[in-house]
C-alpha cells in the first residue's frame, strides 16, 4: 500500500516551468503552480536556473493546495525539462541537481527530456507516438514492450527541420535571394521583412537583417515568430511559402516514419503535439498527407494528457501508487 503523501510532475520549459500536485494513490490533481524556465543545465546559469525553477514552481503549487499546504510531504516526483538527453551525463546531474532542489532520494525522483513525459502523457498505458513541433522538433515513441525511440531534436543549429524556427528561417533566406536577384520576387518577401519592422523598399534592408539574426535576443525564437506569416502567405496561394510548409511536412512525417520502423510499429497511433502544429494549419495537413502515404494504417489522435500528467504518471510509479 503506498503511503500518503503528494506527488509532483514537473514541465520545465525555457519560458516557465509548471509543477502538478496529486494526491498518491488514487492521484486526485490537488493543485498546479508556475515557476520560472530553464535553460540547457551547461549554460553558465542553467544549473542554479534549474534548481530555482523546480524550487519556484513547486513553491506557488502548495501555496495553492487546500488548506496552504501545511501537511504537504512529498513522496515521488518526475521532471521533463527542456534540453535533458534520456541516457546522458546531463540527465545524471540533472537528477542530482532535483534531488537536492526537492529533498527527494533518487529512487523516488525521475528526470528526463519533456518530450518523454510528453509521451508519457499521451500514451500512459500502451504504444504510441508522439511528433512534437514548437519552435524545436522532436518525435519519440514506444512499443507494446516498453522500448523507447527518438528521432529528430537534435538542436536547431543541425536538425531544425519541421519546426517553427526551421519554416522562418527557410522563409526569411528565401526572400534574401529574391533581394539578391536569384529568384523572381513575390509578396514572401515584403510580409516578413515588415514582421521584422523593416520596409521592403529600403536600401539597406537586408544588410539590416543578417546583423538581425546574429543578435544575441533574436535566436531560434526569431526565426520561430515568423513562421505564421509563411502560413498566412501560403493560405493565400503562395506557392514559394506552401512548398517551405511542406518540406516541413516531409520532415516531420521521416522522423514519425524513423520511430515507427526503429520500433516495429506498423499502423501506430500518432499524436501531433507543440505550437507549430497546433496553430499552423498547412503543416499540420502536411503531416497527415505525408502519413497517409508512408504508414498508411496510422491514426491521427489527441493526447489522453500534457507532458504534466506524463510526469505525474511516472512519480506516481515511483511512489508505487496510481495515478487513476
């Protein structure tokens, strides 16, 4: 029987990270709060950001449990946080580094990539794929035994492709050589030089754009901003903007196609998570197209629940409880 007590899941992005509390046992959610984002645990700061944003959100969740959670014990917690490779010694610290931030031993912590508690949360009880798409990318699975596979999200300087930040940057390199006189011009290129607060016309706009990129504040996320006017663009029948959607739509279904082969999932259930995906609509179309054709049993569905309740299904193993 597992003793009383709270569990604690964990979703650590870059820009704010939340923490879930259940009740063990029957894992009744008691109450969420937010703290601030991490950054990769090698950055200068990234282990004290690291420790601050599991201290922080965990902090703001018993304040908001009933009662102000002055009998709050907690038993067994998982983090999926932003840039933590499954098997690495970044993984190892970043179990160290919960431990001591949570006051939890180690066989009652889990710590991974936040695409695992992803999956975690789509696919508590069985097999499946999750294809994640935001400003990054990453596709991971898991088969009928419990093996696990990735493809994909291996940062956006080598592997991009799919993301927000990759149909941006496509686009923006793209209007470049319209500039330039390597391709005929079309309205791809005054609409995201305009995103940028620069007019089409002026002299020296795309002098202005390549100091842009290289600026410390613009960064994949700059890239990534741009990518719904390539959608709105292509909405509109521009053909330049339809093709960068998708190649982004051929990427995402190679790596969904790589997990579902490195696993020996023939008709796999698929479930299309992150901002890109959610919001940009040819791409999504693209990714049931491409499937369509490479695993033509596949099926498109929606998550049973977000990358918290993926962690609190995993502490909740640890704990030796259930999450319901």
């Amino acid at each position: 029987m597992a003793e009383p007590g709270l569990l604690a899941g964990f979703d650590a992005g870059q820009t704010h990270t939340t923490c879930r509390l259940a009740r063990v046992g029957d894992g009744q959610v008691l109450a969420e709060g937010e703290g601030p984002g991490v950054c990769h645990l090698a950055a200068p700061d990234g282990e004290q950001r690291f420790r601050q944003a599991l201290r922080g959100a965990l902090a703001a969740a018993i304040d908001r449990l009933p009662g102000g959670g002055a009998d709050a014990r907690l038993r067994a917690a998982a983090v999926g946080a932003s840039g933590i490779e499954q098997g690495s010694a970044v993984q190892e610290r970043g179990q160290v580094l919960a431990a001591q931030a949570l006051g939890l031993p180690p066989q009652r912590l889990w710590v991974s990539g936040d695409e695992r508690t992803a999956l975690h949360g789509a696919f508590p009880d069985g097999a499946g794929i999750v294809v994640i798409s935001g400003t990054g990318t990453i596709a991971v699975g898991r088969n009928a035994a419990g093996q696990e596979h990735r493809c994909g999200g291996w940062g956006w300087l080598l592997d991009g492709a799919g993301a927000a930040m990759d149909i941006g940057r496509d686009g923006l390199a793209l209007s470049l050589r319209m500039a330039d006189g390597r391709r005929p011009d079309s309205p791809l290129r005054p609409a995201l030089w305009q995103a940028l607060g620069l007019e089409a016309d002026t002299p020296d706009a795309a002098q202005r754009i390549k100091a842009l990129v290289v600026t410390p504040a613009f960064g994949p996320a700059g890239f990534a901003r741009l990518a719904p006017v390539v959608q709105r663009l292509a909405s509109a029948g521009d053909r330049d903007a339809s093709r960068i959607l998708q190649r982004s739509a051929e990427a995402l279904t190679e790596m969904v196609a790589g997990v579902a082969a490195a696993l020996g999932l023939e008709a796999p259930a698929v479930c299309p998570m992150g901002g890109a995906l959610e919001h940009l609509e040819g791409l999504r179309r693209g990714l049931a197209t491409g499937l369509a054709a490479a695993l033509p049993g596949a099926q498109l569905q929606s998550a049973r629940g977000d990358a918290c309740a993926g962690a609190l299904h995993l502490a909740a193993r640890l704990a030796g409880g259930a999450t319901g």
